[in-house]
C-alpha cells in the first residue's frame, strides 16, 4: 500500500508540473529598427494560461583565441531592449542594438559561422496557476541568422468596423527584406 501510494505521488507529481510551451520563431532577424542595426526574435505564449514575471536571458557563445594562443568557448551576454515582461499572455519580439557595445558589433554570418557561434535563449516565468517556475529554452546558430530581414506584422485590423486588432499566427515565422 505504501508502495503504490508513493508510485501514485511521484506520478502526479511528474504529470502535473507545468510546461513552458512557448513558440520561438524559426529564425533570428537582422535589420534596421528605428535607424539602429537590431537583432529580433519572435515568441509566442502557446499555453492555456498566462507566465507572470517572464524574463529572457540570451548569451552568445563564440570561439575565441587567446594572445597565448589557446582557444576556448567565450560566452557573451547579450542585452535587450526589454529582458522582462510583467505578463507574458500573446507574444514578444525580443530586440537587440547593434552597437558598439554588442558582441554582434563587426560581425557577419560567415565569420559567426567560422567562429562558431550560437546565440542562446532562455525564458524564465512563474505559472499564474500553480505558481510553479517554468523555464524553456532556444538556441539559434548563424545559418538560422537573416541579415537584412525583418519579421512580417502579426497584427491586422478586426472584422469589426476595422478598429479592433488580430493577430495573425499563420504569419509567424515569415519574414520580409528590410535595410540593414
């Protein structure tokens, strides 16, 4: 009896953790944003209920040499217009300014590819049901990069009288040529 109710817990247990499932676009966007090289990333809230305080941390790792000759894994952080969100219900585009400051800064697909590089995600939240901490992840390597491309507007006028808005998911992944 003790047996099968400890089996019966950790079953539940198993099956009533919250999953994050949340939809990463299929590519990383390059181009210009209000005059500024930015870097843009799609996600979707694919779940039933709302991530409270979801926040996003995103690093770029890359292969680097030493003056001493070593190469290893170099891990760069890579800052966001807005790293939080207090209510993550629809969606988000992630940005990135390309500056000086950036490690994109000087960078191109074929030396991101040469170096290795892979640009990762990961979003944090709390479940607004049970108060669980769910996480997810992405990864994105260069050749998933499209310089000079932005993402397609999700956001078209409501049948009604044209002044509500819908967003349109067929469209998520698209994207479109843009200045970069």
């Amino acid at each position: 009896l003790l047996i099968t109710a400890l089996l019966t817990g950790l079953l539940f247990a198993k099956f009533a953790a919250p999953t994050a499932n949340v939809l990463f676009s299929n590519v990383v966007c390059i181009a210009k944003h209000d005059g500024v090289p930015t870097l843009l990333f799609r996600l979707a809230n694919a779940r039933g209920n709302r991530l409270i305080e979801a926040s996003l941390s995103v690093t770029l790792a890359k292969t680097a040499r030493t003056k001493e000759g070593e190469t290893f894994r170099k891990v760069h952080d890579v800052a966001l217009v807005r790293s939080s969100n207090p209510l993550f219900w629809i969606g988000w585009t992630a940005m990135h300014q390309i500056d000086e400051k950036s490690p994109f800064h000087g960078e191109t697909k074929e030396s991101l590819l040469e170096k290795g590089a892979e640009l990762i995600v990961v979003l944090s939240g709390v479940d607004e049901h049970s108060s669980a901490t769910v996480h997810t992840r992405r990864s994105y390597g260069p050749e998933e990069m499209r310089w000079g491309e932005r993402f397609v507007d999700l956001l078209s006028a409501g049948a009604l009288r044209g002044t509500l808005r819908a967003v349109d998911y067929t469209k998520f992944h698209e994207t479109q040529p843009a200045e970069l």
